[in-house]
C-alpha cells in the first residue's frame, strides 16, 4: 500500500483544511455545540474493523520496540543511578529502602516502591535488563488503560485507534521512556484517567463498583506518590472534577485507598523519624528556593500552561534534538543536524499553536453543548489546568517538563476531542503521522541529550554493579567480567 502517492498528499492537504476550519470556526457554532461525539455504547474491540485492529497492533509494538531501542541507549547519570543503586542493594541485600530518590527541594520521595520495582526483578533474574522489561510492560499496559478510557467514553473505533497511537509513539512519551522515577508516573496516570471516565458524572454504577474505581483511583494516587512530588496535581485535578460535579465517587473507597496507601508508608515514616538526611536537600542552591515561587514570580505560571500546549503537540522538549555531533563529523552530517533542528520547529509550533486553538475552543466554545463525551472532556481539561496552576504557583522552581510529565496524557484529551469533531480524516492520514512520529524518535534514541547509539545500558550497569559488588555477584561469567575489565582498561575513568 503506497501512502505517499499524490493522491493521499492531495487528501492530507484537504484534511488540514477541514481541520483548520473546525479548530478555528466550526466549534464556535451552534451546530457544533450540538454534535455528539458518543457512540450508543461502548464498541467492543472484536467489532473494529481489521485494518483498525491491524494499526493498534503495529502501534503497540512499535512501542515496545522504540521503548527498548531508547532503554538500551539511555545515558546512564543521576537519576537512574539513584534508582539503580537502591535496586542492587535491594537484590543484594534483601533490603528495601524505605525511600526514594532525592528531589530537587524537599528531600527524598516516600516509600519503597523505587526500591521493589527496581530490585524484585533483579531478585528473579540478576541483569540490568530486568528491571527495564518491567518498567516497558508498565509503561505499555498504561497505554492500554488509555485506550480503554477512550473506549469508555464510548468514542468511535477510529478516534479510538488514533488516540492510541498519537499517545503510544509520542515523542513525549517515548523521550520518558529511561530507567528514572518520572518514567513510572505514565502508568500511574493513566489508570487514575481510566478510573475518572468510568467515574464521571452520569455512569449507572453500583455501589461495588463505584467504591472499587474509587479505591484504584486512590491507588493509583499512592502509586505516583512514591516515585515523584508531582502528585498533588492528581489531588488537586480529582478535588476540581469533584467540585464542578463532574465525577461521583465513593467516599469509602477513597479512605480505603488512602489507608491502604498510609500503611505501605509506615517504614518510610519511621526512616524519617531517624534519618533527618532525607527530610531536606542540603545543597545549597536550595536556600533560595521556597513554597510559592511560582506564584511570586509569575512566570513559571505562563511556563506552565505553555507546557500543557506543547504537551498536545510535537514541540518537544530541545533535549530530545540532536545533541552536539563530534568534531571529525562530515560537514554535511552538520548541514542535516540544522535541517532536521528546523524542520522538528516548524511542525513543532504549527501543531503547538493548533494545540492552543482546540484548548481555547474547547474550554469556552463548548459551554452548552450537551453531549456527555464532550462535557467530560471539556470539565477534565478546565480541572487539569486550574490544578497545573496551583502547581506551578505553589512549586520551589520554574517547572521542567519532566516535573510535570504526570499530566501529559491528560493533555491529549482535547486533541482526541478534535479528532472526533473533524470526521474526514482517515486511517492513512494516521499512518503519515506515524511515520513522523517515528521518525522523531529514532533520531531522539540516536543522538540526544539522555541517548546516544555509542551507549550502552547494560555496559554502564554491569561496569558499575562490578566494581561495587564483584563479578560473581553481578550474575558475570567470566568471559563478560573480563570483557568488562578490557572496557576499563582500554577506557580508563
């Protein structure tokens, strides 16, 4: 099947023309306030057509895919050797630390999960890719929770296929994909997202479940509390949906899941208790740092709200470009670094400011419209943004993207509204983005702040693990120890 016939550029051109007129004048209308985006009911999976079902297949596993190819040539630094380091000793030792890793104010993230989730599956299986297998499945069957809140929303099949795919091969998804605490945060938010849908206003639900999704949804929570201090956004998002009555939940459930939450805490809250390290960073640039920031400074607020924008487009973040190329590269290798720099730009703003366009029109064009799919995302993206602002003001720092990297798939919301407005788009037009999208995260793995092709995942580790717990220890035969030792005998540290 050939997709880049004149044909289906001729059909790409007319569908940006249709998408522009429905972001930029359909949605004002009182025709489009009375659309329906909904199907009757939720659209089993075994009635999707086969190409929609053959495209969900080929995204998923290019997904794992690119997750490995990103996984084996992460730059191993800081953050993961924070995780690392708790994961061995923990497989070493039997010993779970209580803790996570140090943030950049408030001392150490609570709980031991880091620790479980790093060190359980070096405990089955001694090898630096053992904890990355876990880490990809997660991430993978996080994507299937957000296809399943797209599904429950009762969206039709293709806006279905499309959002998964927009959301599995994003850039900014992909980029995410190292073995560092923010990784794990995209699982944890989209079970709290599918749980929100399945809770929002207007679900017949009975009291069983309705406690259950609650339970997950404070589990869910819990989950994204131990690995990063961007979690009161989720609170925060839940307390407005629940102010504006656009979700019913089970008050039992909560205070089951926050009890249940409480307990896994207890050895984190004794560690404090006698480890006054990590209550607080002692570094020294945290002296001028302080609760309400943001808020004095103003401007990590604009920051903010700029980054939920890109977040629903391909303006990634510049360490996910080209990173600076050796000195003996060819001339022409810098030339196609500058080229690709301009074009990742040009389609970064194009769909950034398309972003700004279906966010201002949905939150203020929508206001009357009736449809149920529709006023739940409207009321989700409108929560979303006040508790990202309350964030932002109450944060100690201007806001880096991985610090908010939480509400990304709660950015894709309205795009995937978009889509469901704007019915001329078809399958192939999928696959164009697909590509490019690809495309944006092969170069990413190749040469980028966090990746290189020249490096080595499990190199790094074993190098480390050696040297900090013997050979033997590290599960080494004695051909790997001594392709090691050759390693650091021809490149010294």
């Amino acid at each position: 099947m050939r997709f880049f016939n004149r044909k289906t550029l001729t059909s790409i051109k007319n569908l940006a023309y249709s998408f522009y007129k429905t972001v930029s004048a359909g949605l004002s209308t009182d025709e489009a306030n009375k659309i329906s985006v909904s199907e009757e009911k939720v659209v089993p999976l075994w009635h999707y057509r086969f190409f929609e079902l053959f495209t969900l297949l080929v995204v998923l596993l290019l997904s794992v895919y690119l997750g490995y190819f990103f996984e084996i040539h992460q730059i191993v630094s800081g953050d993961q050797m924070q995780m690392i380091e708790k994961g061995y000793h923990a497989a070493q030792t039997y010993e779970f630390i209580p803790y996570g890793n140090e943030a950049s104010t408030v001392g150490n993230v609570p709980g031991s999960l880091s620790s479980i989730i790093v060190g359980l599956p070096l405990i089955i299986y001694m090898h630096p890719l053992s904890p990355v297998v876990l880490l990809i499945f997660l991430r993978i069957l996080g994507v299937l929770f957000f296809m399943d809140a797209l599904r429950q929303l009762k969206l039709s099949s293709k806006v279905v296929v499309a959002g998964t795919a927009i959301y599995a091969l994003n850039p900014w998804f992909m980029y995410d994909f190292l073995l560092y605490n923010p990784s794990y945060l995209s699982f944890g938010a989209a079970v709290f997202l599918n749980m929100l849908v399945r809770l929002r206003k207007g679900q017949e639900l009975s009291n069983k479940r309705r406690f259950t999704y609650s339970l997950v949804l404070a589990l869910s929570v819990g989950f994204c509390l131990q690995f990063h201090f961007s979690w009161p956004v989720l609170v925060a998002l839940c307390g407005v949906l629940w102010l504006r009555r656009d979700i019913k939940i089970s008050y039992l459930g909560i205070l089951v899941g926050v009890l249940i939450v409480a307990l896994t805490l207890i050895p984190y809250f004794i560690e404090l208790w006698q480890n006054h390290a990590i209550r607080t960073n002692s570094a020294e640039y945290t002296q001028e740092r302080y609760f309400g920031y943001g808020l004095v400074h103003v401007f990590p607020l604009f920051k903010a709200v700029l980054y939920w924008l890109r977040f629903g487009s391909l303006l990634v973040t510049q360490k996910a470009l080209i990173d600076e190329l050796p000195q003996y590269a060819p001339f022409y290798f810098e030339i196609g670094k500058y080229l690709w720099i301009v074009i990742t730009q040009v389609i970064g703003i194009i769909t950034v400011c398309a972003s700004a366009i279906i966010n201002f029109k949905v939150i203020f064009k929508l206001r009357q419209c009736e449809d149920a799919g529709i006023k739940f995302i409207r009321g989700l993206t409108i929560s979303c943004l006040v508790a990202l602002l309350v964030a932002a003001a109450a944060a100690t720092l201007v806001l880096n993207y991985w610090q908010i990297i939480i509400l990304f798939v709660f950015a894709l919301m309205p795009i995937v509204l978009a889509l469901c407005l704007n019915p001329k788009w078809r399958l192939r037009h999928l696959w164009v983005l697909m590509c490019i999208m690809v495309a944006f995260n092969v170069i990413s793995a190749m040469s980028s702040d966090k990746f290189s092709i020249d490096s080595s995942y499990v190199q790094s580790v074993n190098e480390w693990c050696t040297q900090k717990y013997g050979a033997t220890q590290c599960g080494l035969d004695n051909q790997q120890n001594q392709s090691i030792e050759n390693v650091e005998t021809t490149n010294p540290l």
